[in-house]
C-alpha cells in the first residue's frame, strides 16, 4: 500500500486507542511487525492553546518504523494551524479522526459528529492538506451515525475529493461505539467507490481475519486484538522471532521510561497490565498486586512471577 508517497511493506497497522497506544505500546507493537502505528487522538485546539501539555502525547519511541499522529477538532484553520506547529512537524503522515463516538467529542461537532456535517469534514480535510505541506493526511471514520444514517460511501468519495490520501474504515455506526459486529462487506463496498487506499478497522484479531481482509482492501488496522498480544503484528506474517509476554513487557515499559517518569510509568502500565496476564490463573491477585505497584521495578517485579 501506498500512502501518498510512502510505500508500507505487507503488514498490519496498529488502530489508534485513547489511553492505550501510548511510545511504549507503539514501540513493541512496531518491533513485533507493525508496519505503521498511530498516537492516541491529540486535540488540535488543545495543542495551541496547551501545547506543553499534550507534548507528553507526541513522544515516538525509535522502534517506531512510521507514526502517524492523530489530530481531531471541528475548526479547519485550527487544525490547520495545529499541523504546522513544530510539535506535529516530525510526524510523516496526519490522520484526522473523524469516528471517535464520545459524548463530549460529538457535542462539540468533533469526531464521528462530523459524518453528519459532510461539508465542513471537506473543509477540514483541504485545510489540514494545505497546511501539511507535501505529507499526506488521512482520515478515519465510522459507517455514519446510526443505522439508518450510514453514509460512509459518500463520505469516503468527499473526503478523496477533499485531498485525503487514504481512508480508514471503522465499520461500525457511532451509535453502536464498540459493540456488535464490525460490517466487513463495508470495507469492500467503500474501496469500489474510491481510488485511494482504503484500510479496514473493527474486529481484526488473528492472521485469519487479517488474510480476509487483505483481499478487499489496501491496509489493516489491529486495535483490541494487540492489547497484551503486541506479538499479533509478527504472527499474521509467520515471524518466529515473536517476543515471550515478559520480554513484550520489559520492552514495553524500558522505552515507555524514556519520555515518563518511573512512578507515572508505573500506574499508567496498570491499564496494560490486565491485557498481558489476561487469562493466566493467578492473573486477578496479580493485577491487585500491579495497582499497586509504585516503580516499574517492582511492576517488573509482580509480572515476572506469573509470566517469566
Ligand atoms: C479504548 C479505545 C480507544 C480508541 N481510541 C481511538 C482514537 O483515539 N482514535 C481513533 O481513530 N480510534 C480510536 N479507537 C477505535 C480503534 O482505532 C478501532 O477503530 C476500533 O477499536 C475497532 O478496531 P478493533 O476491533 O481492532 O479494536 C479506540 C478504540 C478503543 C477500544
């Protein structure tokens, strides 16, 4: 696939995830066969009005092979001017989010509102284009709003004829968040409307799912089908170098070290920690013991004892 003008080797993408994807989860999912990872959505009015704030956010670890960040918000000049700030300047590829479902995105016009708003998602995605200078901008969205709003396919043609470079789909409607299936004859149905790469998102968890899906689109994306089994982006292309759960975990915390503090580390790895032991026996008083936890040596330490 190619986005604009980089070239992504056969491979899977790691979905962008608020409050999961951070440098460290990046880091090991990359080294395990991720051809591109995504930040966590980074609010463009938060950048310029906040920006030392949200730098915490746009750390890339060096395992990384290509981060796209994920900028959101509902002001084309806004996001414009956030693309040209130099804290976005080292990011080779923009991604708009244009799915997220939350309340207090939508509300304010932002996220998957805007599949509701076609003309002013059109706008936001020339702004950001203009603005990117010659990096090409992708956007991710939903099937539409609910069921009897699914207005993908339109969207999918104006988003290209806006400039985007790729389009990812999340085949679910913002109405149904996380739940039920992901539509996967949508996926096919978008990328018979358009001429630019379409990735497929929703559901993505093992090589057979990943083997279907590259049949009718350009690129993958894998979300929950990562957490605690970074290992999956090395799986679904028979790697056999795949990283043990604790070398996953020690390379996930040691490059997450270098942008945190040890104690943040610490607590914000408590999230992580349920996903890496989950199905272990033992794994709920261990994950007791993990919130716990004040160091990622003593992390280290706890997670060792189930999964070394
Ligand atoms: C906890 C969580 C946070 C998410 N955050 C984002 C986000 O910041 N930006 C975005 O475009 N999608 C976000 N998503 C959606 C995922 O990128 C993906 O499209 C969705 O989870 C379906 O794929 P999956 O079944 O592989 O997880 C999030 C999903 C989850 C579960």
């Amino acid at each position: 696939m190619k986005i604009g003008n980089i070239e992504l080797p056969k491979g899977a993408i790691l979905a962008p995830m608020a409050g999961y994807t951070e440098p460290g989860f990046r880091a090991v999912c990359s080294y395990s066969g991720a051809v591109m990872t995504v930040t966590e959505m980074i609010s463009a009015k938060g950048l310029m009005y906040n920006g030392e704030k949200t730098l915490e956010l746009l750390h890339v670890s060096s395992l990384e092979k290509l981060c796209a960040v994920q900028i959101f918000g509902s002001d084309p000049d806004i996001m414009a001017e956030a693309v040209k700030t130099d804290y976005l300047k080292k990011f080779p590829i923009i991604d708009i989010n244009m799915g997220c479902p939350v309340h207090k995105v939508v509300k304010v016009n932002e996220g998957s509102a805007l599949m509701n708003d076609i003309n002013l998602a059109c706008k936001i995605v020339s702004s950001v284009k203009l603005a990117a200078n010659d990096r090409p901008v992708t956007v991710k969205f939903r099937l539409g709003w609910d069921e009897d709003n699914k207005n993908f396919i339109e969207f999918g043609k104006r988003m290209q004829d806006s400039g985007a470079d790729a389009i990812t789909l999340h085949s679910r409607t913002r109405m149904q968040f996380y739940s039920g299936n992901a539509d996967i004859r949508a996926w096919k149905q978008l990328k018979n409307a358009v001429n630019i790469p379409v990735i497929a998102s929703g559901d993505i968890k093992d090589k057979k799912g990943f083997d279907e899906a590259c049949k009718v689109v350009d690129g993958v994306m894998i979300g929950r089908g990562a957490l605690g089994r970074p290992q999956i982006f090395g799986e679904i292309l028979d790697k056999d170098n795949v990283l043990s759960p604790m070398q996953a975990v020690r390379m996930h915390l040691g490059e997450l070290k270098k942008c945190l503090d040890d104690r943040t580390v610490a607590v914000n790895f408590r999230k992580h920690a349920g996903y890496y032991i989950k199905g272990i026996n033992g794994a709920r008083e261990i994950k007791v013991l993990v919130n716990q936890a004040q160091s990622v040596d003593e992390v280290l330490d706890i997670l060792s004892k189930i999964l070394d």
